[in-house]
C-alpha cells in the first residue's frame, strides 16, 4: 500500500519512521510520502489560509494549494481521506476496509476547515471519504491521521508478525476485549482467575466470551445494540 499525507505540519508524520509502521516500511509493505501544503503556494508568504466568506471565527484554507498538491499526487485508484470532526465515523471497519486498497491519500486540514470545494473537486476525481475520529475536536487532521494510519497499517498482511491476535482483539468482533493476564499467578494479593490456571481449554474459551459480553455490556451497552 501507498500512504501519501498532505499537511502543513510535515514533521508531526516523523513518528512513523518508528515502531511497527516503521518496520513495515523499511520492508517495503508500506509507502509513504509526506507532502508540505505550503510547497504548492506561490506568494512570498506560502499563504494557506484565508477569512471565511460569510463571516465568523477563524480561518479557512484556501483550495489553489489543496489543488495543485492532490493534483500531483491523486490517481483514479486512490482513496482520498480528510480528516474531520464533521465526517463519518471511523471504525474498525472502515479500517478493514482500507487495509486492502493500493492507494490512501490524507489531507490534514487546520483552522476552521478546508474550502468544501476541494472536497467535492476531489471526489470528481477519486473517491473521497471524510472520516472522524470521535466526537471531540482537535485543532487539526494531524493526529487523527496518524491513528487511522496506524489503524489501517496494522491489518495490511505482514506487517503484524501473528494474524491470530488481530482476530482476538477489541473490535474485530464488534466485542470488547477479554481480560489478559500473566505470570506471577498472584501479584500483590491479587490471583489470576483460576479458570485460566485449569489447562481446560473449553472452559477458558466459555470464560473469555463471557468476560467480553460482561465488559462490553457495562462499558459500551451501545454495541450491543
Ligand atoms: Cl478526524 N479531525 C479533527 N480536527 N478533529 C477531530 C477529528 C478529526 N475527529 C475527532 N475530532
């Protein structure tokens, strides 16, 4: 998979150089091209924001640079990704569905947003999903695609040494996530749950499904839904 990111902070992405994406590209899994926005502006201050038309708080990046920069990057075959607490939700499928296209492209946009015709430009030329992390805000698309980056680096074949954990995991059965433990058996007066000291591995299977329907009905009743 190609990742190609366009932002005006290209040193927040420097991260990925480390740990497992960081692997993935070293072997070749992944491609990654990180784009400076301000690289596509042409005035002497590489301008790329402006005041919003009709007035209100902040700024609104401007569409020339957003233009020119997806224009020399965008292919048919890619998925274009902005960033915002205003897209639809991401998820665990929508991770899974990503993991298996060729070509992800994420626009970072900062201030208020991004002038919304280089959203619908855009889709005239690829496919265009804005995607949201939460419901909270963050000051811009930086961070949210660093995590959908790694969400979706993960699932691509290889880059995780044992499919088997991906299987096992928070979400991937629309679940939370069992309890873990490990050795000492018992810790500060605390035991580990016998059932997983038994060898039975019936009984430990039945423990764990219970466990996560108990969790996930305390802590997230809405996926059960
Ligand atoms: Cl994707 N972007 C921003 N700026 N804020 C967010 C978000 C994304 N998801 C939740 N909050």
């Amino acid at each position: 998979m190609r990742i190609d990111i366009v932002t005006i902070f290209p040193e927040f992405f420097s991260v990925l150089d480390v740990s497992l994406l960081g692997k993935a590209r070293e072997s070749g899994l992944i491609g990654l091209g990180i784009h400076d926005l301000r690289d596509f502006t042409h005035d002497r201050h590489r301008t790329v924001d402006d005041t919003p038309y009709g007035g209100g708080a902040g700024m609104v990046m401007k569409p020339e640079p957003w233009g020119e920069a997806l224009d020399s990057i965008l292919v048919p075959e890619s998925v274009v990704i902005f960033p915002s607490p205003a897209g639809e939700p991401f998820t665990q499928a929508t991770a899974q569905e990503l993991s298996t296209e060729p070509h992800l492209i994420f626009g970072c946009g900062r201030y208020e947003g991004i002038d919304e015709r280089v959203v619908d430009y855009t889709a005239t030329r690829a496919r265009v999903r804005c995607m949201s992390m939460g419901d909270y805000v963050l000051n811009g698309g930086e961070v949210a695609a660093m995590a959908m980056i790694e969400a979706i680096g993960r699932l691509i074949p290889g880059v995780i040494g044992n499919p088997q954990s991906l299987l096992e995991e928070s979400h991937s059965d629309g679940l939370l996530e069992y309890p873990s433990y490990t050795k000492p058996a018992e810790w500060r007066g605390l035991e580990v749950p016998p059932v997983l000291l038994s060898g039975n591995h019936g009984a430990i299977a039945a423990w764990r499904r219970e466990q996560q329907l108990e969790r996930t009905r305390r802590i997230r009743p809405d996926l059960l839904d």
